[in-house]
C-alpha cells in the first residue's frame, strides 16, 4: 500500500497508565506527522489520546479530532487542533472517523477502544471497507484479545481467514511497515461464514 494520507488511531484516554504506553502513544504521534499523514483521532486532549495529539502537533503535523457532544461537555476536548468536528452521537464519530481515514492503529485502551477496533474489524469482515487495521501490543498488552480471537477461530464463530483482517505489530516503528505491507482483503462479499 502507498504510504497513507490520512490514518484513524483508537487509543485510551486515561491517564493512569505504564509510561511505556504514553511513549508509544508520543512515538506514533511523532511518527505520523513526520511521514506527512494525517491523524485523526478521538479528539480528547486527556490519557495516550491527548499525548498522541500533542506530539503529532509538535512535529508540525495535522491533526483531526472528532468528538461527541455529550464528552465535549465534560471540557476534555482538545483545542489546539487543526480541525475539531462536534458530532451528535458516538455513532457519527465512529462513521466520520472511518471516512476521513485510510487506515487503523490500535494502541492500547480500554471498552471505548475495543469497542472502535472490533466496530471497524467487523466493518471489514463485511466488505464495508478495505482498510488496514494496524493492532500495536505494546508489552503484550493485546495478548488476551489476540487469544480470544484465536479461541472464536477454533470454536468456529470466526473463520481462519478474519485472523488476516489485521495485523500485529509489537512497536510503534513497525507500524509503518506493516502498513507498507497491507493485509490481504477478507472474505468476498458473497461467501457466507454461517
């Protein structure tokens, strides 16, 4: 795949985390604006959302955050972006964040991230969208849902194939690379998996 214009990263926005996961966090920001790609995130300005941001900025990067209007409420949102899009609802967030991206990075999170990762894994898997989707396992950190997935393989509720609807890298300046590297599609759209 050719580099990317534009890059959709979910990522935590605690604070309370391992200082490995802010500097992963700060390392893909950087990262992003000095390949000159875009991000766009969840627009906080709190936890690895706020040090991804700050560090994209930075480096001269831009940044598009996309919030809803019940968080922007709670004064989180982050003002020093080059675009800020107020939306009604976490759904219009999560549609307006797959629009404006060519690809995904995971980085560690918590509900709200795996809910975006399984939302846009699922999206692929029913060839709503062609996308790479870029899981980063800082420390391990995804080694649970990475063993999950491998257990709904081997039950039967995913196919073998739904493994290569992402891929894993353990640093973030692999994440480049395997974006080079893009996974191959899912499953066409007329095989059934039932």
């Amino acid at each position: 795949m050719k580099t990317p214009n534009s890059v959709c990263v979910y990522c935590g926005s605690s604070s309370r985390v391992a200082d490995v996961h802010k500097a992963a966090a700060h390392a893909l920001g950087a990262g992003l604006a000095e390949r000159g790609i875009r991000l766009v995130y969840g627009g906080g300005r709190v936890g690895l959302m706020g040090i991804l941001a700050d560090a994209a900025i930075a480096a001269h990067g831009e940044v598009v955050g996309i919030i809803p209007e019940h968080i922007k409420v709670m004064e989180v949102e982050h003002t020093g972006l080059a675009e800020l899009h107020v939306v009604d609802s976490m759904h219009t967030r999560k549609r307006m964040m797959v629009e404006r991206s060519d690809a995904f990075i995971v980085l560690p999170g918590g509900m709200g991230t795996l809910d975006e990762t399984f939302e846009v894994l699922t999206w692929k898997q029913l060839r709503l969208h062609d996308k790479p989707v870029v899981i980063v396992d800082v420390e391990g950190y995804w080694a649970p849902l990475l063993a999950l997935i491998d257990t709904m393989v081997e039950e039967g509720f995913c196919r073998e194939e739904h493994r290569r609807l992402f891929t894993v890298v353990k640093r973030v300046e692999d994440v480049f690379t395997a974006l080079d590297r893009a996974p191959e599609p899912s499953a066409p759209a007329d095989t059934k998996w039932l």
